[in-house]
C-alpha cells in the first residue's frame, strides 16, 4: 500500500500525498484578503469596485462584498458554498469601525476523485462608517443654488419637499430650508435639480419661473468660474380647471403655466394670455347642482335662489334630469362649467 510522501503514514490520495496532506496543500480556497467594507452612513450605500452603491440589509451586502474577494481552487470543482455571517450589535456614525467574522462552507471535488469534500473557512473583516462624496457635502451645508419659492400655498411645499426626499436617492439633497418674507428658500447640493423641480411646479401649478446666477469661486485647477444658481417659482392665482370672469364673461381655465389658456363658456373658444397681461386677481366659485329639465331646453338649479333657470351655454351640452352639474353665477347669469 502506498503511503503518503509527506508524512508517511496515511494512504495516498492524490499526486503522492494523503487527503490530509493533499488538503492543506490544495485547499478549496486559494486565498481571501480581508475586507474593509465603507458603507456611508448618510444614504446607506457602500463603496465597491469604485462607485458607491445602494443596499437594503447589511447581511446580504457583507456577502456580497466577500463572495467577490474568495479565490478559488482551480483544481476542483466548486459544487456550492454558503456564506453565515456574524456581525455583532453596533451603533452607526462617523469612522466607527466594527469588526465581524463570516463562516465559509465550501463543497467540491477535486479533478479525478468522485467524492465531494467539504471545507470550512472563516473570514475576518470590518466595516467602517464613513460618509459618502454627496452626503458630505450635504451634512457640510454644502450647496449649489436656491430655489426660491414665493406666493406658494401648502400643496406646492408639500410638493417640493416630497420630491426632494425622493431626489436623495439621486444623490440630490435638501441642505436648507430658509422661511422668507411671501415663502421659502430651499437650498439644494445640485443646481441643475433646481430648473428641474421648478419646471415640474410650472407645469403641474402654473405662475412664473425666472433664473439668475451669482458668481460663488474660481477653480484654480481648471481657472473656470463657478456659479451659484438661483430659479424664483412664484405660484400662479388661478389652477387648472378654475373659472375667471373678465367683463362679466365667464372662462375656464385649461392650461397653465407662464401663459394661461383659458376656454370661454360662451363660445368655446381657446384665448392664450400671459398672467401679467390677464388682469384678473379672483376666480368664480363653482357650485355642484343638478339638472331640472332637458326639453325642451336645459335647465338647473341655481344654488342661490333654488329657483329653475336656464343656462346661458346651453349648445350642445347633453345632460339628463338629475344629473349633477358644476356651475357658476356671474352677473346673476347661470354657466354650466
């Protein structure tokens, strides 16, 4: 029976050598270098492979984040592993650093032997809390411009911020929230977010947009200017769907942003008009009321008198009896909205 050169004793298992021995010289895993995870602190993202990214639960990051650091044998065949971490309570902030061991199972076999070997491994590695390039810059007040908003109502506030607290996930943060004289002052850590967001409340507010740049420094590696922006959004009187009365004509308005479009109840046509040039400061109050009659004309209840009276637009608008209507009164003249 031949015995193992090395140490003599056991029964040769491969290339002259005892399982014993064939293993400590061939170990399913070649090499592991530990690990100094950075994980920040501030978006909850760790750097790896040179960029920063996103996870949910630690555990399954910390697998990852090993798995690609173990080599293994190429002279077998990784049937499968697992990976059990153990990582112990911790607080986060700043560089606290917390050191963790993970268990390593591996199961393969090696070329020529039909019996599968299992080994053990553990892995000593740490974590280090630090804060991201972004986050940084964010915890440090850091920012690139302001939106300022003015003559806002809560809806668009709320707005704003709800898509600021999404915008984190872009890396896009809300450094300051500054109360000033007809609104608020935002400072965000990304100018071009700035134009962005303020065109979104155009488009979904209506009222006016206006940009401006200050000069902030001077790189000295590149010798080019930097800017700090500024985007004033300041919110339109009327919304969408509202009712407006110029010469005792009523209009709807469709569409708003810098212009207005707004649709006469009279006659159905589209007007487009700058909010500056509209002249109007007030809009209709628009009543729920139902239908009276439809032959052989309509008719509704005006919500102030009850009494039964006739729209003045009444041209082809279908409507069936009790069916409720939104309307208004102007010059004591009923308009079917």
């Amino acid at each position: 029976m031949d015995k193992c050169s090395n140490c003599g004793k056991n029964k040769v298992f491969l290339e002259g050598l005892c399982k014993k021995c064939y293993n400590e010289k061939n170990p399913l895993v070649v090499s592991f270098k530990p690990v100094k995870i950075l994980v920040c602190f501030g978006c909850k993202k760790y750097f790896l492979k040179g960029k920063w990214t996103r996870f949910s639960k630690t555990e399954d990051m910390v697998k990852k984040v090993l798995q690609d650091r173990i080599i293994f044998n190429e002279k077998a065949d990784i049937s499968s592993f697992k990976i059990q971490t153990i990582i112990p309570k911790h607080s986060i902030g700043h560089n606290v650093k917390v050191d963790f061991r993970a268990v390593l199972t591996v199961f393969g076999v090696y070329k020529g032997v039909s019996k599968p070997i299992k080994e053990e491994y553990e892995l000593k590695s740490r974590i280090i809390y630090i804060l991201c390039p972004k986050c940084s810059k964010f915890k440090s007040g850091y920012f690139e411009g302001i939106l300022q908003l003015r003559n806002v109502d809560e809806d668009v506030i709320n707005y704003a911020l709800e898509k600021l607290k999404q915008s984190e996930k872009r890396g896009i943060f809300l450094s300051k929230k500054k109360k000033v004289k007809n609104g608020f002052d935002l400072y965000l850590t990304k100018k071009g977010y700035i134009h962005e967001l303020a065109q979104e409340l155009l488009k979904k507010f209506g009222g006016e947009k206006k940009a401006s740049r200050k000069l902030f420094s001077r790189n000295k590696q590149t010798s080019r200017d930097i800017y700090r922006v500024n985007v004033l959004f300041r919110q339109s009187k009327f919304r969408k769907g509202d009712v407006i009365s110029i010469d005792g004509e009523p209009f709807k308005v469709s569409d708003i942003t810098s212009r207005i479009k707004i649709k006469s109840l009279k006659t159905g046509n589209i007007n487009t008009v700058f909010l500056k040039d509209l002249g109007v400061n007030s809009t209709e109050e628009i009543k729920e009321t139902v239908v009276s009659s439809v032959f052989p004309d309509i008719k509704v209840i005006n919500p102030y008198t009850f009494q039964q009276e006739k729209p003045m637009n009444p041209k082809n608008i279908k409507a069936e009896i009790n069916q409720k209507v939104n309307v208004v009164v102007v010059d004591e003249r009923i308009w079917i909205v």
